[in-house]
C-alpha cells in the first residue's frame, strides 16, 4: 500500500489518537509539516485545547517579560527576552505597541496593562476608559465597546488555546446602587457584554491582578487572608481562604499536573520557593499542604547585587510561566527556572515601579491555524 493510502487508510480520527500520545509540543509540530494529511489532522481546534490541557504549561513558549518602566524617557513598553527565547520572533513584533489607536504610548496616549495570555495583552486607556486587545507579534488590535458596569474592580483575559485569535475578556464590576459584585464577559465572536455572575456581597479586590489555574481566575482580596474565584466554564464565584502564610506574601497560582481539582499556589518565602496544593475535604472546606520546597538562594541574591545589604529586601512574586517564576526585589527583576533552579538577574534597568508581564508566544503557533472551532 502506498504511504498517502494508508495515511488515508488510518482516518482522522485515529491520526489524532495517535497525535494526542507525542511526549511534547515539538514532536507535535514536527508530526504535523510532514505531510499534508497530517497537518489537516493536526489542525482542528479541538485536538489543539485537548492537546494544551494535557500538556499545560510545556506547550508554552516564553519570550521574556513585557515591562513598562513608568518613566518619561521610557515612555512605550519593551521586550525583555528571555534567556533562550527566539530573538527572531521577538523582533519581528511591536513590543512597543505603537499600533493602538493614535499611536498608542508614542502618540502621547496613556494606557495601562491589565492581563496578558498567551500573547494577546489586555490594555486600558487611562483617559478615555478605552478597553483593547492587542496582538504585539501580529500587529493589530481590537477595540472593545463600553461596558455597561460603571465600577469596575477587577478584569482578567481568557484565551484559547486551541484557536490564537479567540479570547474572551472579564469585567468585574460592583456598581454604588448594588449590594452585590457582578461578573460581565464579552467574547471576541461577539464582542458584546453578558452579565453572567453576581456574588452577594462587595470583596475588595484592591484592583488585583488576575491570576489563572484550572479553567478559573482567580483575585486575592485585600488584607490577603481570602481570595475571590470566578470558574470560566460554569460562571460561579466562590471565596477561598489562603494558607496563613500567604497572607503576609505575593504569589501565583499555577498549573500542576493533570489534576484540575487541587489548586497550586507557588510563592517565594525565607529565599525558598514554596508550592501549597490547595484540595477540598469531605465536608468541602479548602484545605492546604506545602508540598515543594526549594534550596535557598541566600547567596545567589547577595552575588547579583552592587551593595550586600539590598538583597534583604522582599521579594514579590510577578508570575509563573512556561516553568519559570519572575520575582522582583526592590528594582531588581529576577527569573529562576523550575527545572534547574537556577536564577538569573534580566535587566539593569531600575523596575521598582515598573509594571511587568510575562510574555508566551501565542501556542499553537499560526502555521497550525485551527480549522475547525468546535469544543
């Protein structure tokens, strides 16, 4: 039998069967451009999620960090790589994001940073109170009608996986005449509001930043002993309590192996990093256990600094991807990867009050272009 029959033989659904068991994302894309029927199998936006949600965060690929450093002459964002990641690829997108409406940052507009996944960044315009999507490696945007929540407090950008150019964006909003927090969602198909959930009562998410596990956004509440989860699929809000030690700490919740029912949280505590699995009893109370514990970087910190006593200071977790944590200490912007534990300094420049993000470049990559969008 000739190789293209027994390809056609084989059928798509067993090819994907097959493709769902490669050990890791690359072998996924070496499968799919060697031959045409294997890239038509390969691109279907289901098997894409199917594929992300087994393998998490490999599926990943970091460019590095997008920082806005806040200062008059470093108006616009930058890229900062990442140690490894694909120079080519970063150059080719506008990290500067000077395709926003009038210019953007260099056209004297001020915009702020709100979420940033899988390489699309929520942004807010800081005078008009403009929401916008945009794509720094594809060069666009998308600008987004008003809300009809005039409070809001808190936002998050859900992104799929399977198909790079669909997202979703979530408005929490408490509004003066409401007792209660409501939740509105706009989908980039559709790209208008749905009030979809409401909690009967007004948490103070301190403007937060969202953080993402297991198919929920998540918000941590002032005074840290509590934070607010919002489940994507089902559209129910819930409170969680922290750990005590997280009270006291920044941290980020992450993807952890394949069980979707325990949440992680990974924080930097004593120069240790520290993972606490979070899972519900019998009785449905929340409970938590430490379950890593990393060597301690004491020396590492006092080796990367000018003058001896300013390691010392605190470190506040900025987030976890693709297997690396970013912490910055004081003005100091620091990564240490998961794996091999080794740590690493990024920048010189002085990002005390800077405003940073983690950048992945958007998985699958466009070649794959799902061509199907079913669940």
């Amino acid at each position: 039998m000739a190789p293209a029959a027994a390809v056609a033989a084989l059928g798509d659904d067993l090819l994907r069967e097959v493709f769902i068991l490669l050990p890791s994302p690359a072998d996924l894309l070496r499968a799919a451009v060697a031959c045409k029927p294997f890239l038509r199998v390969v691109r279907n936006a289901a098997f894409l999620r199917r594929f992300r949600r087994l393998h998490g965060s490999s599926c990943s690929l970091l460019l590095g960090c997008l920082v806005h450093l806040c200062h008059p002459d470093q108006p616009a964002p930058f890229l900062l790589p990442a140690p490894g990641a694909k120079a080519r690829v970063a150059r080719d997108g506008d990290f500067s994001l000077s395709f926003l409406p009038r210019g953007g940052w260099i056209g004297g507009d001020t915009w702020q940073f709100l979420d940033c996944r899988n390489g699309l960044l929520l942004l807010k315009n800081r005078e008009s109170q403009e929401l916008a999507v945009a794509d720094p490696l594809a060069r666009r945007c998308i600008s987004l009608p008003p809300s009809p929540a005039q409070q809001p407090v808190g936002y998050g950008l859900v992104a799929d996986y399977g198909d790079q150019s669909a997202f979703r964006v979530f408005f929490i909003a408490q509004d003066g005449g409401s007792s209660d927090t409501r939740a509105l969602v706009l989908s980039s198909g559709e790209l208008s509001w749905s009030d979809v959930a409401g909690l009967p009562c007004r948490p103070n998410l301190a403007h937060s930043r969202a953080m993402q596990a297991n198919g929920s956004l998540y918000w941590t509440l002032e005074g840290g002993r509590n934070m607010v989860a919002l489940n994507t699929a089902t559209m129910e809000f819930s409170i969680l309590k922290l750990p005590i030690p997280f009270r006291q700490l920044s941290f980020d919740v992450v993807e952890h192996g394949d069980d979707g029912n325990v949440l992680y949280l990974l924080t930097f505590r004593g120069f240790c990093v520290e993972v606490w699995a979070g899972a519900e009893d019998g009785a449905g109370v929340l409970t938590w256990t430490q379950v890593e514990k990393s060597v301690r970087f004491h020396k590492a910190m006092a080796m990367m600094h000018d003058s001896p006593e300013l390691y010392q200071h605190g470190l506040d977790v900025i987030g976890v991807v693709a297997g690396v944590v970013f912490l910055r200490q004081w003005n100091c912007l620091l990564s240490i990867d998961l794996e091999t534990m080794k740590l690493r300094r990024l920048s010189d420049e002085d990002c005390s009050s800077a405003s940073i993000y983690p950048y992945e470049m958007p998985w699958p990559p466009m070649f794959l272009n799902p061509a199907e969008h079913g669940a």
